[in-house]
C-alpha cells in the first residue's frame, strides 16, 4: 500500500504539471480559436530564463520563478502579435482560412523558438543549480511528499481555482468568454476585443512558463525540447477535460498523470504514452467536447 500511495503522489504531482499546462493551452483556444503549436516553446523558454536569473544573476528562488513566468508571457504576447494579429484581421468571412494559417504560423514559430532556445542552452540537457530550490521532504506517517512536488500541486490548486473564479466571477472573465464567443460582437458590446487577447496571451504564456520551471525542476532537464512533451500532454488534458472548462482541463491533467504513472508501474513503461493518446482519441471520437466542455461551445 505504502507503494500505492507514493505512485498516487507521484501520478498525481505529474498530472499538476499537465494540468497547469493544459489551463495555459486551453485558455488561448477558448479565446482566440488557436491551436497554437508554439506554446511548448513558453515552457521551454520560461525554464531557461529562471534558471539562468538564478545561475548568472543569483536572484532568489521565488523571484527567479517570477521572472520567468513572465518571461513566458511577454514570449507569448510577441508570438500573438507578431505572428496571429495581421491574421485575425482576415475578419469572420475568412476565418477558416484564418485558422490554417494560424496553425501553420505557429508551428513556424515553435521551430524558430525551440532553435533559439537551443542556442540558449547550447543545445545540451541543463538543470537548476542545486540547492536553488526548495528540497525538502515532508513527512505524514509513511507517506513522503518532497517539497517541490507540494508546490506543483498547490500551483494547480492556485492558478486553477484563481483562474476559474476569473473566468466566471469578473468583469475580464465574461469579456474573455465575448471575444472568444464572437469578437466582432464583443467589440459592439464595448469590449476592446485586442486588449482581451494581449491579456489572455500573457496569462497563457505565464501559466505554461510556470509548468515548464516546474517541470524542468523536477526532472532536472532544462532543454530547448522541455515543452513537447508538456505540449501533449496538456493537449491531451484540455481535450479530456473539456476545452472551455479550467476545472476539467485541471482535473483531466491530474487523471492522466495518475494514469501514466500507474500504467508504467504495474504494465509496462513502454505503455504510458499509448495508454494518454488512446484515451484522447476515445474521447475525441465518442465525447468530443469532453468531460465537462459546453455542448454548445464554438468559435465564431
């Protein structure tokens, strides 16, 4: 049991990080109709920023974090309005063309991000120095729950209840949900539907910065390739979960991870990816909005 119970820990500390993730990924397809391929990049860069702040410059951990996270922001509202503005101005008459030419302008983008961030680490596996990060291990019983996998989970508890309350109980919230419904009739309704998509940028920048400083703590690989894997995963999490639900999207990270670690446990490690993709396509064939996404959701 005392095994179990440590893999649930484990599976669960996993999943935060596709879930948090998945929030950041999700909230630029909710918004703008995006199925952005660059957003693995956020991660990666978000990881290399912190983790040099404290290697060359010394900053503290906390502060470090901060910095990266908005070092994944501001990566994010330069891809949006570089690279998705002159797009959305298509208008909705051509917003199938519109979002084709967004796909292919983001994976454009990731290859151009993931090669500079290559350069950034010298094309090598690096890590945060250690000793940089909080280490310690808390005890309750037979149970050890390591410091850093408490701060991923509470980060999930954190920026997915923050974000859900946003989402539902402000004023920014229901603009959010206007532009992503119908920009051009948010804009009517007063809402400057450009401010809404540079703020959702920088939030989703952010959030996916925070899961790759995350992860590349806790797997002590800080790499221009860290966000691939955060990439599908957390796209399997949003599609699970729901694409307009921040809670489903949370909670679909954590049960993906759980299963994952599970899986390699008592079947086989070879089996953890298959087992994540089947159960996205069983759900992209038999309930394609998800566990908890809207019926009726859409993008206008």
């Amino acid at each position: 049991m005392e095994l179990f119970f440590a893999q649930l820990l484990n599976g669960c500390a996993l999943g935060a990080l596709y879930g948090l993730f998945g929030i950041g990924f999700g909230l630029v397809f909710a918004t703008m109709g995006i199925l952005n391929a660059a957003q693995g990049a956020y991660a990666s860069w978000a990881a290399i920023v912190a983790m040099y702040a404290i290697d060359l410059l010394g900053l503290p951990f906390p502060v470090a974090v901060l910095v990266g996270i908005l070092a994944g922001g501001m990566v994010a509202v330069l891809v949006d309005q570089i690279g998705f503005e002159p797009l959305r101005r298509f208008g909705p008459g051509l917003h199938q063309a519109a979002m084709l030419g967004a796909l292919i302008t983001s994976i454009a983008f990731w290859i151009m991000l993931e090669s500079a961030a290559g350069f950034a680490t010298g094309q090598q596996s690096l890590a945060f120095p250690p000793g940089s990060y909080p280490a310690a291990v808390f005890h309750a019983g037979p149970m050890m729950l390591p410091a850093m996998q408490a701060i991923t989970l509470a980060g999930l508890v954190v920026v997915g209840g923050g974000m859900h309350w946003i989402n539902t109980r402000t004023r920014f919230g229901a603009a959010m949900r206007a532009v992503g419904w119908d920009p051009v009739a948010a804009g009517l309704g007063g809402v400057n539907a450009r401010v809404i998509v540079i703020a959702t940028a920088f939030l989703s920048g952010g959030i996916s910065g925070f899961a790759g400083i995350l992860s590349g703590i806790s797997t002590a690989n800080v790499s221009a390739s860290l966000g691939q894997g955060l990439m599908l995963k957390g796209f399997a999490a949003v599609v699970v979960g729901g694409y307009d639900d921040i809670r489903g999207t949370a909670i679909a990270g954590l049960a993906l991870g759980v299963l994952e670690v599970f899986c390699a446990q008592y079947l086989s490690s070879s089996w953890r990816d298959g087992f994540a993709y089947a159960l996205l396509l069983g759900f992209l064939m038999l309930r394609p909005r998800g566990l908890f996404g809207s019926a009726g959701f859409t993008r206008a």
